[in-house]
C-alpha cells in the first residue's frame, strides 16, 4: 500500500492530517493513525504498521490489526492510499 499521488501527509502536535489535493478533502490523524500512515506512506505493509503500533503504544496485537485494518479499509474507499 501506498499514499496515491497527490496527498499530502503533515504531522502535527496531536498526530497528522492528511490532504488530498485533488479534492480539498482532509483526514485528521491521532497519533495511532499517524503512526499506521506513515508506515503506509514509506511503502511499508500492514503488518509493519502493526508493529509499530505495539512498540509503541500500550496495545495488543488483535487490537492493532483491527484498527490498521479498519483505517487502510477506511483509507482504500476514500482513495487516499491504493492497495
């Protein structure tokens, strides 16, 4: 999975906010999302993202699978990252 041409990706204090460009439509990020999308955005899957999520985050793995895979749905139908 990958950002599609033409999001931008900010951080921020509280996480990240995505922009696409192309429609003006943006995402806000807490920092659990922000940490997902920019494994996303450096090409990494989503299994990376989980990872990342447990060392970083008091969480467990069924939890973070569930909530990576729950944004990147969200994210795949608003076209905002291409599977």
């Amino acid at each position: 999975m990958k950002l599609r041409q033409g999001v931008a990706l900010t951080t921020t204090e509280y996480g990240a906010v995505l922009l696409d460009e192309r429609s003006g439509t943006y995402w806000q990020l807490n920092e659990c999302g922000a940490v997902v999308v920019n494994a996303l955005a450096e090409g990494r899957g989503r299994e990376a993202a989980v990872e990342r999520l447990l060392a970083e985050f008091d969480v467990g793995r069924a939890e973070a699978e569930a909530d990576v895979e729950e944004l990147t749905r969200q994210l795949v139908e608003a076209e905002i990252v291409s599977p």
